[in-house]
C-alpha cells in the first residue's frame, strides 16, 4: 500500500468548485490510476488543512500519478512534485499497547428502525457530544481506545451536492487526539479500510503520528 500528499491551490477557482463538490474530488481521486478490469479496492482519501495550507491525503493499494491534480488543483507551471510513501513497513510496526496521536475525518451517523423488518433511516449526529461518542463507541472493535479527555473536534463541514439527479447531504468531523492500540490486527483493519461511512466523498481515513 501507498501513502500519498499533494498540496493542493486554495485560490484556484477549480480547487474552490471541488471544495463544494465531493464527487469531483472523488473523481480526481479514482483518475489517479490506471483503469482495470480487476476488481478495484477502495482508496481512502481526505483533505488536510495544516499551517494555512491544503493538502490531498490518499492511501491506496496501488501507486498513483498526480499529475492531473497537479494540473487541476495545484501549481503546473512550478513543476509540483508530490509525496509517495511504502505504507506496508509502517503497518508492521503496529503493535498492541503503543500509543499514537491520530486525525480521523469520519461521517458520525445513526440509524433509526421505521418499521419491523426494514432497514433503519441513517440520521446525522449532530452535538459535539453526539459526534464525540460515535467514535468513542467504535473504538473496541477498531482495535483501540481513547478518553473523552484526549480527543476533540477540531473541524466541522456539512457536504451538500448531486448525484444521480439526487440532492446528497453528509456531514464531515474531523477528529484529532491520543489513542492507545488494543488489537494490533483490528486496528491495522481499520487503517486499511477506513471507519465510517462516505469513504468515496473524503471520509474514513484514520492517519496516526508519533505520540508527543
């Protein structure tokens, strides 16, 4: 697996249209590999914003080319070079017992039963509470756990935009805090896979730093 950074350029008008579309980064996303008759596996991505810059995170099976973000969203007449990291040496240093700092943008919904015998209605949660104790009751069966002490929100948006004719409403919550690692296998499930749901739309990548 790779994992990959691209600045992306806040003050061009395509970067400020993607930013209020979903799909098209989606798009973007999915245009940086070949295409394949093989069943493709979910590449997990989001947008970072760090120091008054933003950045493309993307983790994907295979190694992508950036040139067309580059040439959309970036800086073409610079020569833009991107980051590309193995992520695989990574996952084997992931043991039971450590402690990482962590961001996380995650989709925290519910689900309501209407009736018997159907599937329930998928609410937003909507409080920091709310938001807060959705991650603190995924925890476990990630393979980690964390205090409501050593995590917060620091970044709420709601994403509205049309797909299939049909208007789609989401929102995004961006976790950051201390977590410690219970299950070396569930956790690296969870790095590889995401948590949440709207993984294609910038969600569910969990991205983790030395502890301080």
């Amino acid at each position: 697996m790779y994992l990959s950074r691209i600045e992306i350029n806040r003050h061009r008008r395509e970067t400020m249209q993607a930013l209020s579309s979903p799909q098209v980064l989606h798009a973007a996303v999915e245009g940086s590999f070949p295409k394949s008759n093989e069943i493709t596996k979910r590449n997990l991505w989001r947008l970072d914003r760090l120091h008054g810059s933003l950045y493309l995170l993307l983790l994907s099976c295979e190694k992508p080319d950036f040139t067309h973000i580059v040439e959309q969203f970036g800086w073409p007449a610079s020569e833009q070079k991107w980051e590309t990291k193995e992520y695989d040496e990574f996952l084997g240093r992931i043991k039971t017992g450590q402690s990482w700092q962590f961001r996380l943008c995650a989709n925290p919904v519910h689900s309501v039963k209407v009736a018997e015998g159907q599937r329930g209605k998928v609410y937003a949660h909507v409080t920091t509470e709310q938001q807060k104790q959705w991650l603190l009751n995924r925890a476990e069966k990630n393979g980690f756990t964390l205090s409501e002490n050593n995590f917060d929100i620091i970044e709420r948006d709601i994403k509205k935009f049309h797909r299939n004719g049909e208007s789609v409403t989401f929102s995004a919550v961006t976790f950051e805090g201390l977590l410690a690692i219970t299950d070396q296998k569930m956790f690296s499930s969870a790095l590889q896979k995401g948590i949440g749901r709207e993984k294609a739309y910038g969600c569910g990548l969990l991205t983790l730093a030395k502890s301080r």
